[in-house]
C-alpha cells in the first residue's frame, strides 16, 4: 500500500506498439506499455496541463549541442496504491 515511483531511461514511447520478435520469441510488448499496462501513471500525462516533453534522440556520441528532440523515451511513472494524488510536479533539466 506503498505509492510507488518508477524512474528510468524505457527507450520506449508512448506511441509504440506491441510487435513480433525477429527471433521467434513471439509478440513483444514494449517498456511503456508494460508499465501502463501494469497500471502505472505516466506523469507527464497526467499533470493538469501537459505539454509535449521530449528527452530524445541525440547523435550517437550526444556531442550535437543543437539537437531537435523529437522524441519522450525517458519516463516517469508512478503507482499510487489507491491514494488521492492532489499535485504532481516534474521538471526538465538540462
């Protein structure tokens, strides 16, 4: 009964789909939606007024100090156990 708070770099958004392994390991269910799936909130998307956040994609060496982030592959999700959450707040660095 614990909230829970799940941080992480997914490499996954939340447009992804479920897809079939290119190794015969069947259908896979991508990072984000095993996560909402399990019943995890995506914080961004669930503040009053989200906006579009992206924390994605740089040139392999990230030395591209004018990159276009296109793309939210880094999440933060949380579970609050059946407790009202009356605030949520979450910030962009760098």
């Amino acid at each position: 009964d614990v909230p829970v708070i799940l941080v992480g770099d997914f490499n996954s958004s939340p447009e992804d789909q479920p897809f079939e392994s290119a190794f015969g390991l069947g259908t896979l269910i991508p990072p984000y939606l095993q996560a909402v799936g399990k019943g995890y909130h995506d914080l961004w998307l669930s503040k009053k007024k989200p906006r579009d956040v992206y924390t994605c994609c740089f040139s392999a060496d990230v030395s591209d100090e004018d990159a276009q982030l296109y793309q939210r592959i880094d999440h933060i999700f949380f579970e609050p156990k059946a407790r009202e959450i009356t605030k949520l707040k979450a910030k962009v660095l760098g």
